[in-house]
C-alpha cells in the first residue's frame, strides 16, 4: 500500500503556485496526466551543493574490511566560531561540532580508539546502541571512568539499523552542553530508495554571551537544575541558522537528533507536512503524516521532507515552543533553526512513500512482571532532588530481570514537568494503541501522566542505567540501575547493595567548571529566565 494522496496534493499545489497548470487541463476531472509531465524525483538529484552547510564530516575509517568502523575519537577542548565573529571555546570529538559522523551498515563492527585529553575525566555512552554490557559506557558500574590523558577501546556490533548518537556519561549536562555529542547512522540496504537523500540534523543549543563565552555550568542555579538548562543559541549541526538548498517535490530523508540537555525540538514549517518513518530503532510499523516533528531530548525522528514551496522560495524552518511543562511555553517566541532556500528549477513529483514499513510484534506481556517507576521531584533546603519513588540514584537499589524476560513498567509522573524517560541497552514498546508500533529507548512521558512499556531483556546481562534526559534531571538523581542476571552465569548473581554503590561519588557529584567558563558572566541563561 502507498500513500500518494497527500504528495500529489502537494505536487498539484506546486503546479498552481508554479503557474504550469494553465496548459487547458483545467475544469472537473483535471487528469493526474498533469502531474505526470513532471520528472519524477528519482530522476534528478539534490541541488548542487544542497546540505553543504550542513554536512557532518564521516570519522575516517582506518580498517580496510568494509565491515569493520574503526576511527579514533579524541575529546578535547578547541575554539570554534559560533557566533559571527566570536570565539567560543567547545568541547568536542576530534575538534568538529558534533563530532564525526560514525556511519556503517547493520551487522557491521565498530572499533574506537578513545583519547581524553579534556581537562576532566570522561566516558563515552553508545545512545540507543545494543552493544554489551562492558562497552556501555556507564562510569563506575561498567567501567573506570576515562581520566585526563586515559584511552580506552570501545568495540561492538551494529545490530540494529537506525540513527543513534554518543555522548559522554560523566557529569553529563556539563559535558554534552559543552558540545560533546556525535551522530551515528546504521544503515539497512534493504530501505526503499524513494525516502530520498539523507540528511542528518544533530539539534542542540548552547549557553552563550554576547562574546561568545559560555555561562557559567550552575548558570540559572537551582532553577536552572529544576527546568533543565535550555540554552539561548540554537545550534544546528554546529551551527547558528544554516541554510539549506531543497527542490520543489524532491524528497530528502531527515534523521533528527536531539542532543540538548533539556530543551525540546518542535519542528514546524508552513504549508509542510512531514512523514515520519521512525525514530530510535529505524522504521516503525508505518509511515504517518505529521505537521510537527518532535524530539524530546535523547530521541530520534526519521522522516521525509518533500519540499512544497515554489522554485524560488526561501523560508525558515523554525523552533517552535512546546509544552513540557511549567515555564515552558509562556511568553516565548518560535527561534530560527535554518533556512531552506527552494532553488530556480522546474518542480518535481515526489515518490510515493509505502505505508507499511516495517512488521512489528508486539511483546507477549502475558505474566509479565510489573514495576512502577514515578519521577520524583523534591526540595530538600535550598538544593533540588530528584529520583524515581522518591530514591536519588545514589541510594537507590538496581531494579532487577532476568536473562530473556519481558517487564512491564508503569512510568507515573506527577511531576509538573514532562521527562524523557531513557534505558540503557534495550528498546521496549509503549503500551497505547493511538501510537503507531515501534522500537523505542527514549520517550517523553508528559507532566500528570502515565505511560506503561513493555521490554524484553536478551541475552546481555549487566547492571544498565535508565534515567530521564533531561541531562540536569539524571544529574540530580533521576537516574536508576537495572540488574539483568544471567541464571545460568554463576558469577552474575545479584550484587550486594554495597557493590553497585562503590561508584566514586564524585563521577556524578563534581560540576567540573571548565578553564574557560570564567565567572566574568552574570548574565542568566535567556531561556532558563523565562524572558
Ligand atoms: Cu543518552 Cu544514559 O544516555
Ligand atoms: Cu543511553
Ligand atoms: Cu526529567
């Protein structure tokens, strides 16, 4: 099945705006003939030069077996110009904002040849990545953290197709706000081509000063921990209002990532719709029409943009407030993401895009065991805590299943905030039938809701972390452990309350204020001051 009723719509609305239908065509029945005298999309290419300015450049592969990634990844400190005519000093993996592009196809393997040579030490998390246990990143539970001048090697199989990303795991609103984050793309050959060329858009943002310095780590105080730190310069792929060159009727597949601490990206654009294919795990079960696209932090969208807008056109894709919450959405403007200029050519008739993408079983819940995880919030004095039933991490005791078994878990949040609730390691399904089926390891659960999903361990046992994403959030104790036993493995039998707490406390406590951070700024974050 396809669905071609809305792109034609679109393609014959091109025509009107393009002037090219007035060839006698007009009156009842006006034949899709007309359409027909396009060139189809699949017959000509992206404008010359199109995602220029947006292009994420690849890690350079070092082993010749094409299926095998291997690259080197160094964080480290190097300055950048974001803002015209200032200089910023960025945290970064091999010195590009977002770090390189790790593309590969599913089934291969990936090698990381990791340096820090950050000022703090480090770790390195594969987001939404099935890897094993060992590889996940998690500091103090799977492994050391990576101190100043430290390497460690990351190796693990790609096992699922779909737009995932990496970022740091050590003091995490601090690290990834300061820019350490990167995309990765797995790629499955057996994808229709019609989705069109792809583009990858790694959204963020950053807390800046007019010069270009970034504010101080504890900008915004304990408000800023309570609503998570939003910054005042969007960034999309590094940078501040890109451009991009589409056109008319020439699809381009968009793999969106939101890498923010906290803020959340409402994608709009007039007289657009998009289709979404997926998001964490690649395809769901079907495509869907959508006006918006919305990522919650950690998240990912897959979709289609067919660009609708008459040759010539140039327009701004923009951010546009959403409702997350408390303050989130009173007395703030739309912000400009980037720009998308519709080039001087004749338009074309997109592909149709099918409708049944992906089969999708749903988890045999049948006996499942239940767990209720709510999102706590708590004022102890001056400092806020957060936690899951009212435990921070650091005294919580690890959630536990076993090697093969389905869970359900209730996410309650009462909270006046929305969370975007995200485990480590596996994807799960959510349990609402108005959602069209698929794979997830983050979602928003909003403010005054539950939400109840379903998730099946496999065979990689290990101490996995789940956690809300909104970075400041996990932070301030939003965060848990869950212990996967092996029955069969005599050596993972659960662990003493004492072993999982022998975590050094300062992996999670220490804001590590960076050299360049300064105090020379007062000014607070625009957006955690509710302007
Ligand atoms: Cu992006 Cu612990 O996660
Ligand atoms: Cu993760
Ligand atoms: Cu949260």
């Amino acid at each position: 099945m396809t669905r071609i009723g809305g792109k034609l719509a679109i393609s014959l609305s091109i025509l009107a705006l393009a002037g090219l239908s007035a060839c006698g065509e007009r009156g009842a029945a006006a034949p899709p003939t007309a359409a027909a005298a396009l060139e189809r999309a699949s017959a000509v290419s992206q404008p010359d030069g199109w995602d220029q300015d947006l292009k994420i450049a690849p890690a350079q592969d070092l082993n010749p077996d094409p299926h095998v990634l291997e690259v080197n990844l160094e964080a480290k400190p190097v300055e950048l110009e974001i803002l015209p005519g200032k200089k910023t000093t960025v945290w970064t993996y091999n010195g590009q904002l977002p770090g390189p592009l790790l593309r590969a196809q599913v089934g291969d393997r990936v090698i990381v040849h990791f340096k820090n040579s950050l000022p703090v030490a480090t770790t390195i998390h594969w987001h939404g990545l099935r890897v094993t246990n060992d590889m996940d990143g998690a500091p103090g539970i799977t492994q050391p953290p990576v101190e100043p001048g430290g390497e460690f090697r990351y190796e693990f199989v790609l096992k699922d197709a779909g737009t995932y990303w990496y970022h740091p795991h050590v003091d995490s609103a601090v690290q990834v706000g300061h820019g350490l984050y990167g995309p990765i793309v797995v790629e499955d050959p057996k994808d229709p081509k019609a989705f069109g060329d792809e583009l990858v858009l790694m959204l963020s943002d950053m807390s800046l000063d007019d010069d270009g310095q970034p504010l101080p780590d504890d900008n915004g105080g304990q408000f800023g921990v309570l609503f998570g730190r939003e910054g005042s310069t969007l960034l999309v792929n590094g940078k501040v209002r890109p451009h991009l060159k589409v056109r008319a009727g020439k699809q381009q597949r968009w793999r969106v990532i939101n890498a923010a601490r906290a803020r959340y990206f409402n994608l709009r654009l007039p007289n657009h719709r998009f289709v979404r294919l997926g998001g964490d795990n690649g395809l769901a079960a079907r495509s869907e029409d959508l006006y918006s696209i919305v990522v919650s932090p950690g998240e990912r969208t897959d979709a289609v943009f067919t660009p609708a807008d008459p040759p010539g056109s140039h327009k701004v894709l923009q951010w546009v407030p959403f409702d997350r919450g408390y303050g989130s959405t009173f007395n703030r403007p739309r912000e400009d993401l980037f720009a998308i200029d519709t080039v001087d050519a004749p338009p074309v008739t997109p592909e149709p895009i099918p409708e049944t993408l992906r089969a999708i079983e749903p988890l045999d819940i049948s006996g499942a065991k239940e767990q209720r995880l709510a999102f706590t919030i708590a004022i102890d004095g001056k400092s806020v805590v957060m936690g899951f039933n009212g435990t921070a991490y650091e005294h919580a005791q690890p959630l536990e299943a076993r090697v093969g078994e389905t869970q359900v878990w209730h996410l309650v949040n009462d909270t006046d905030f929305a969370h975007p609730f995200h485990l480590h390691g596996f994807f799960f399904q959510v349990l609402d039938e108005t959602r069209v089926p698929e794979w997830k390891d983050t979602v928003s659960v909003p403010s005054k809701s539950e939400m109840k999903i379903a998730v099946k361990f496999d065979e990689r046992p290990g101490m996995w972390m789940y956690h809300c994403h909104i970075l400041e959030h996990a932070d301030a104790g939003m965060m848990g452990h869950l212990h996967v036993i092996d029955p069969a493995a005599p050596e993972s039998a659960p662990p003493s309350a004492a072993t999982h707490m022998h975590m050094p406390a300062h992996v999670h406590d220490a804001k590590a204020v960076p050299a360049d951070a300064g105090s020379s700024s007062t000014d607070v974050d625009r957006a955690d001051a509710q302007q």
